[in-house]
C-alpha cells in the first residue's frame, strides 16, 4: 500500500465534503497534513514541531556551551517547512496530494527537494480568481511543471492552466461526486418547497435566488425556500428577505449536518442555485450540491456558468439560465412548480446522468490511478 500525504488548509470544513471523500475512499496509508498555507498538523492535531529536526552544525556547537551561556543564546525559530519536510520523511511519504492549487503552489519546492511526486487538485478559485492567479503567478507556472497531473474538477479550468504553461497531456478532467447516500433517497414531490445549499459568497449569487423565487411568490404564494450555509452574504441575504417581507416563506438553516440536508432534500421539489462569476474573477468548478441534488432524484435550476451545464442537462435534467437572468430563473421555478411529473422525470434523468457519468467510485479511480502512476513514474 502506498503513503500518500494529503494536504489542505483546513482541518475540516462542512463545505468541503470532497476533502473527506478523498480522505476516507483512497487506497493506501494516508496522512492527512493541515492548518496553513504549510501545514502545521498531521492527523489527529499531532503538531509537526513534534517532529525532530536534524539539528545545523551551529546548533550542535552551541550546545557544547556552559548551560548559562547556552541559555542567553537566541534559538533557532519555528520554521514550518522545515518540520513539514521532517514529517515527510519520517513518514516515508511516496506522493503528495495537494488540495488545492494555492496549497500546490506554497509547498512544492519541498516536494522537489525531497524527490516526491506531487499531484494537485484544482477546484475553481484556485485557477479562476484574479488575485490568486496575480499572486501565485509565477510559483504556478514552475509547480506545473514540476508536478506528475493536474485535476480539474471542470473543462473551463483547462484553458486557465494552459495560460501558465500547463502541458495538456499532465491534466486530467475529474469532476467531484456526491456521497452515495444521497442516491437512497426518495423525494416525494408532495411539498411545494425549494432548496438550495451556498457559501454565501459572491460566485453563489444567493441573493439572486431569493429573488426568483420572491417572484415566483407572486404567483404561487403557498411555497418555501430552504437555504442551507453559512458565509458573508448571509446577514445581507437576511436583510434582503426581510425588506421583501417574506420571512415566512425563506427558512435560513445555516450549517447543517448531512442527515437534515438529506431530509430537507426528500421534502423539496427541486434544487436551485443562482452561480454567476464575481468580479474578482472567482467561479464554481462542478458544484458538489448540484451533484447531490441530482444523486437525490431532485431537478436542478440553475445558470450556464462554468462546469455547471457538465453536469446539468437544459430541459432534460433540469434548467439553466444566463447568469443575472432572475426572471428567466423564476420563470422555470414556476414550471416545475406547475408540472411536478416533469419534475420528477428530470430528479429521474438526473439521478441516472450521476450514475452513469459521475459516480464517486469513478471519481476515486481517477484520482487512484493518478497518484499510482505518479509514484510508478517517479521509481521507473
């Protein structure tokens, strides 16, 4: 079994459910490295200054001094890539998985020193924000040539990389799934209420959701909107909810665990997510819910931006609308509204796409036989 290091930022993070997935389905012995652009824990919070360094020749001498000299003497300073690199090698780590291409684009010079295959995973901010790619400009294009693949979780993000040098032949397009659980359920199209799951950040749009579906009120009154999430955005969308007096109508769950998303889910009629690309250039890869709202049997509403329409089928497994198009998006709430068979026809074709194209074990194998043959080039 091979040892692979995963890394990400986070420890954990409920909007992150890939991370876990990563984490739970590969094959191999995995160590999991967290907590800032260098990682400063593996697993369980064990601390990489834990982990014992190779003392410098100055720091050997100046422990021959007499112990009140040696105590007035400045010690050497934390520095995490020196415990990360130790940790690395103490755990006779074989491959690097990078979530993330800014994780990537801070670590890799450790990888090349140590003779360590990297694959990193790109998820969407990482390549389409401006900032990101500015900052990271020039660790991007040496990373990219230096790593064993590249996943891209949407074919949008191709040409991006591309930009920065990236050889076509090294990337690999693996869209993210949803967690197989979601496929036992069994909505039952009997409740006139929407769903829908977000960040609150600007790439999600969540105020233009509450407003198609404020227009749909006008019509059809005797309906609900659930939003799951937390984010920036929320206290605004609040106010926004409040000055449009319909409090009664859009339920904010904040963060959630997966078992009242899921029941929430059996008791809607269809999923709906209003993405859009920010001004900073931020925009979604292949939206983990939207998947998971298929995988439910739910039709999704949502708009043509970026990997989006990968994975949705206009008017086959549920809508899609230009970006800023509220009332053409409440115009196609109202349509499921009026037609709940064609609803679940679409939950049903939706469910079946998942299957045939976007199962996690699919996506699991990619991403295995990736990081096997980074290992396989590496000892070749």
């Amino acid at each position: 079994m091979s040892n692979i290091a995963i890394l990400s930022p986070n420890k954990t993070a409920i909007s992150e459910t890939f991370i876990k997935n990563h984490k739970e389905k590969l094959k191999g012995t995995i160590s999991y490295f967290y907590g800032g652009a260098i990682p400063n824990f593996v697993d369980d919070e064990y601390a990489l200054v834990n982990f014992e360094t190779k003392p410098s020749f100055t720091d050997r001498l100046k422990r021959l001094l007499p112990a009140f000299i040696y105590d007035r003497v400045p010690k050497r300073e934390y520095n995490p890539k020196e415990f990360f690199a130790t940790a690395l090698k103490e755990k006779n780590i074989e491959v690097v998985l990078a979530e993330f291409g800014t994780t990537a684009a801070e670590i890799y010079p450790i990888c090349q020193q140590l003779d360590i295959p990297l694959v990193i995973f790109f998820f969407g901010f990482d390549v389409f924000r401006f900032r990101e790619q500015e900052m990271y400009k020039k660790s991007y294009i040496e990373m990219l040539k230096y790593a064993s693949s590249s996943l891209v979780v949407s074919k949008s993000m191709i040409p991006v990389l591309k930009k920065f040098g990236a050889d076509e032949n090294k990337i690999i397009y693996n869209p993210a799934s949803a967690h197989e659980d979601f496929f036992t359920l069994k909505p039952t199209f009997e409740q006139n209420n929407f769903i829908s799951i977000t960040r609150f950040v600007d790439k999600k749009a969540p105020y233009y959701t509450i407003l198609a579906f404020a227009e749909v009120l006008k019509q059809m009154p005797n309906t609900k909107l659930n939003i799951i999430g937390d984010g920036f955005l929320k206290e605004t969308c609040e106010n926004l909810v409040n000055y449009l007096e319909i409090q009664d109508k859009v339920i904010f769950h904040g963060a959630v665990e997966k078992d009242t998303y899921m029941n929430l889910m059996e008791n809607s009629i269809a999923y709906v997510q209003h993405s859009i690309q920010a001004l900073s250039g931020d925009s979604e890869g292949t939206p983990v819910a939207i998947m998971e709202a298929q995988s439910a049997s739910l039709p999704v509403i949502s708009t043509y931006h970026s990997g989006i329409p990968e994975i949705v089928v206009h008017e086959k497994t549920g809508f899609l609308t230009e970006e800023h198009n509220v009332k053409q998006m409440a115009h196609y709430l109202i349509e499921i509204l009026n037609d709940k068979e064609k609803a679940k026809k679409m939950g049903e074709a939706g469910r079946t796409r998942i299957k045939e194209n976007f199962s996690n074990e699919k996506h699991i194998d990619i991403l295995q036989t990736a990081l096997e043959q980074a290992i396989k080039q590496k000892n070749s």
